[in-house]
C-alpha cells in the first residue's frame, strides 16, 4: 500500500491515465486524417454509392465506400480521371463535386 490506496488500484490508475494521454495526443492527427488531404479542399459525393479505390484504376481494390451527399476532404491530385482522396484512396471525378478549398 502506498499512501493508503493498495497498488493494484494505483496500476489502474496510471494505465487509465496512460491511455487517456496517449488518445488527447493524437486526437489532432485523426482529425487531419479524417478530412483527407491538407490542402482544405472538400467535396461532395454525387453518385447513389461510391467506391474509394486503392489506386486511380478502376481495377483496383476498393478500400472504401461513401453515400450520395457524403463529404470529404480531397486533394488537387487527379490522375486517370480520379481524384486523390488520402493515400491510397482514389474515387473517381465524375461522382465528385467540390465545394471548399483549393481542389484545383
């Protein structure tokens, strides 16, 4: 016992802590992640459903998908007739509409 608390309830403790500061530190990169590129440019999703790819193929894996009306942050970076969404996340221009930033 250390002040009167048992050590395993100190453990705990530090562990809660622990994890609580390693989540507020990065709580600021997830936020840059989620908007896609750092450029500020933001686009909607026209199309019913919309896949994200790997590449700007349309062969390629697709990574993920967005719903019509959906927004998100891009890139100026169109290459094939797809747009740049992050790394290693392309959607195609045609079901994209932009409404903020510098999308180029």
């Amino acid at each position: 016992m250390i002040l009167g608390i048992p050590k395993r309830i100190l453990i705990i403790v530090a562990v809660l802590a622990a994890v609580g500061l390693i989540y507020v530190m990065g709580a600021g990169k997830r936020a840059s992640e989620a908007t896609g590129g750092s450029t500020g440019c933001k686009v909607t999703v026209t199309a019913d459903v919309l896949n994200v790819r790997s590449a700007p193929d349309p062969n390629a894996g697709i990574v993920g998908k967005f719903n019509q009306n959906a927004q998100t942050g891009a890139e100026p970076v169109v290459q094939n007739g797809f747009r740049k969404l992050a790394d290693n996340k392309w959607a195609k221009t045609d079901f994209l509409k932009p409404v903020a930033g510098n999308c180029g």
